[in-house]
C-alpha cells in the first residue's frame, strides 16, 4: 500500500468518526433546546478534524518520513484529480439538496449543518474513491 | 467508471525478472512508486508516453517491444 493510500485511509476513518461526532453533537444540542441547533455546535467539531488529522497526519510522516516527502507520481496525480471530481458531485448533489430543504422549510441553523454534512461526506467519499481507484483500474 | 480499458499489453513484469530488477527499484528508476509498477504489470494502469519511453531505456529496448497494441488492425480510421 502506497503512503497517499495510508494517508487516504488515516483520513477517511477520520473523517467518518469525526462526522458521526459531529451528527451526535447536532442531534443531542437540536433535543435539548427543541429546534435546530445553531452553527455553534460545529466549533466542536472543527477542532477536532483539524487536531485529530494533525496528529495523524504527524504519525504517518515520522514512521514513513521519505515517503512522506516523495512528490505524487503520474497515476496517484490522475487517481487524487478523479476522485476530486467525484468528491465534487457528491458535495454539489447535497448542497443542492440542503438548499432545497431551506427552501421548503426556511431553516437556516439546518442548511448549515446539511452543508457542512455535504462537506464531511464529500470529503470521505474522495479519500474512499482514491482507495478504490488504487484498487482497480484508473 | 464503465469506460473500456486502452488496447494495450506490456511485457514489463517479463522483462523486469529477465533483468532480475525488483519492482521498487524499476518504480525508482523511472520516477514511479512499486504500487504504480504493480498496477502496470497487472494491466490495471496504462503509463504515459514519458514513463513507457523511461521503462524502455531501462531495458534497453524499444517501446513497442514492451507495450503492445492489441486491438485487430483497421480498428481506428486513419487520417488522410
């Protein structure tokens, strides 16, 4: 398995956890008030991703340091550019569909948290489509 | 997704043990990771023009002596 492979499956369990974090937050703070929890709840969340992927991150480098600095080759290039482009409908098809639901039900505190879901989800689905692509054929 | 894969065999695996060359040292050698040498060797990976022609000069051979068209002659209109 190559370094952006690892690095690509560090950050998709990540990512998963801290997005489960994230919906469990918005859930439990929406119960307790009775509404929609506000944006404030995602503050938790952000700090988490960015300490828990530094310090993934940080791990993977000090165990595989020359890989860690190697530059992407021909296929890993081609593989992160295909998975971005998924990764882009998977955001467009739920920032969409947030607007729609803001639309209909004019709750703003919930097409943010529906967008940064998107966020979440699109960002997972990029690091699992680069797993797959390196799996078969690019 | 649900595109057809290029017409195109190699021999690199063949001549890489002829060589007795490690995958990673071939992937160090024109400039790839042993992962992408995996993948072409599998045929899950088509190189660029650049990489075919790098792997070639490490053989000592030419290109199409290690990459091989395989679609049936007449396939593709020629241009006039």
């Amino acid at each position: 398995m190559s370094f952006r492979i690892k690095s690509a499956l560090a950050m998709a369990v990540v990512m998963a956890a801290t997005g489960t974090f994230y919906l469990f937050s918005v859930v439990e703070a929406s119960r307790a008030i009775g509404h929609t929890a506000p944006p404030a709840v995602a503050v938790a969340y952000v700090l988490a991703v960015i300490v828990v992927s530094i310090i993934v991150q940080t791990a993977l480098a000090l165990i595989w340091p020359r890989d860690a600095n190697a530059r992407a080759d021909e296929r890993e290039r081609a593989m992160q550019t295909t998975a971005g482009n998924w990764a882009g409908w998977v955001l467009s098809v739920g920032a969409v569909g947030a607007l729609g639901h803001y639309w209909v039900n004019g709750d703003g505190n919930m097409l943010f948290h529906l967008v940064l879901a998107s966020l979440i989800v699109a960002q997972t689905a990029e690091y699992a489509s680069q797993i797959f692509l390196d799996r078969t054929r690019l | 997704m649900g595109r057809k894969p290029p017409p195109i065999d190699n021999r690199v695996r063949a001549f890489r043990e002829r060589e007795g060359i490690s995958q990673a040292a071939l992937g160090e050698a024109i400039g790839v990771t042993r992962q992408t040498v995996i993948a072409i060797e599998q045929g899950r990976y088509s190189p660029s023009l650049e990489s075919a022609f790098r792997i070639s000069r490490v053989f000592g051979v030419g290109v199409e002596d290690i990459f091989v068209w395989t679609e049936a002659p007449g396939g593709a209109p020629r241009l006039k």
